[in-house]
C-alpha cells in the first residue's frame, strides 16, 4: 500500500481514501471541503498502517472500486478509526460473476494489460477518452493478481453505498446483488468514475 496526504492543514476533520487502480487522486481534486486528505493506493500488498488520525474529530472513509475490498480486508483485526464509510462502484466481493467483475474479465485485464490496453479501460472507466497516461504494466498486473487471489472481503457495513447506472466496471446489476441490505443511492447516468457529479466531499459522503 501507498499512502500520501492530497491536503494536510491541521483541519479538524480526515477523510481517508481508499482508491481504485491505477487511476490515482486527480479525480478528486475539484471537490471543495475544509477536510485534510489522506489517498491510500496500490493494493499489492495490505501490510501498511495509517498514520495516527486520533487528533481528528471525525474522519470518514471514502472507498472507490477495488478499494472497497481493499479497504474491507485492510482493517480486519483492526481497531476502525472511521465514524462514516461511503463505498462508490466497488463490492466486497470484487471477482465475481455476479456481484463483482467477472472472473474472465479480470484475468485478460491482467494478462493482456499494456499502456494502449489501460488507455481503453479508462475509457470504459469515464465513458469517455481520456489523456495519455503511462502506467508500470508489471506493477498493475501485480495488483490486479493481489486482488483477485485475496477473494471475498469480511463483511463491513457501510453508511452508504453509491452504484452509478452506466458503470462499465463494475455493472450496475452486479452491485446491486452485492449491497441488497445495504443504504444505496443511484447515480443514474454516472460512470465507473462518477466524481464529476459531486462539487464537494460533503456531497460524495452523504
């Protein structure tokens, strides 16, 4: 796991991201908020700790995709530093035919992934092109291999769960069988990364 601090002003309230792969933090620049940012990535391996949050008043967990279950097998048997957790388009079950990314999918992610080929997944992730972005292909099949061989995540209740409708990711449909209990709001027409909906972490962590 990789860890670093988006925004660290001594504010009285954290916001701890667990993210999606590969993508990285920009998706989250534009929302406003007086919360210090700390982006967690990289899910190759789970053995890091957060830094000590204790002096915050309230901190909330936001975790995205892959994070999700990330997030879930992290903090078993761990004291959980968070008041609110909000999941966005990620299941505890990521590799799943029927409530995650099928099986099938994610092994010729893995095994055909090339910077053109990561190109397309963003594409899919957006719904739309996106810039050039160069990635470490052996580092990203080692995480995708990671997360695929950890399976199912403990089970973690979530305060809310957003699930857009035009998720090309992980489908709409496999996420609603995933959080059948679950609060969940609908992002109707909102893609895989659906940050631009939202002008402020406020909103995202309702």
């Amino acid at each position: 796991m990789e860890m670093r601090w988006l925004k660290r002003t001594n504010a009285a309230e954290a916001i701890v991201v667990f993210g999606g792969w590969a993508i990285g933090p920009d998706v989250f620049a534009h929302l406003t908020g007086a919360q210090d940012l700390l982006f967690v990535s990289d899910y190759r391996d789970l053995d890091a700790a957060l830094p000590d949050l204790s002096g915050y008043s309230h901190v909330s967990l936001l975790a995205w995709s892959f994070g999700v279950a990330s997030y879930a097998h992290w903090q078993q048997g761990k004291a959980d530093p968070f008041a609110r957790k909000v999941a966005v388009n990620g299941t505890l079950i990521p590799v799943d035919g029927t409530f995650g990314i099928p099986p099938e999918v994610m092994t010729q992610t893995a095994e055909t992934l090339t910077n053109a080929r990561f190109a397309t997944f963003l594409r899919r992730a957006f719904n739309a092109p996106q810039p050039p972005m160069s990635i470490d292909v052996a580092a990203r099949q080692q995480e995708l291999y990671a997360v695929a061989a950890r399976g199912p995540a403990p089970m973690v209740a979530f305060d809310r769960v957003w699930i857009s409708g035009r998720d090309r990711i992980f489908t709409a449909d496999n996420q609603r069988a995933a959080w059948a209990d679950a609060p969940v709001r609908d992002l109707p027409n909102a893609a895989h990364a659906p940050f631009a909906e939202f002008d402020s972490w406020q909103a995202l962590l309702a």
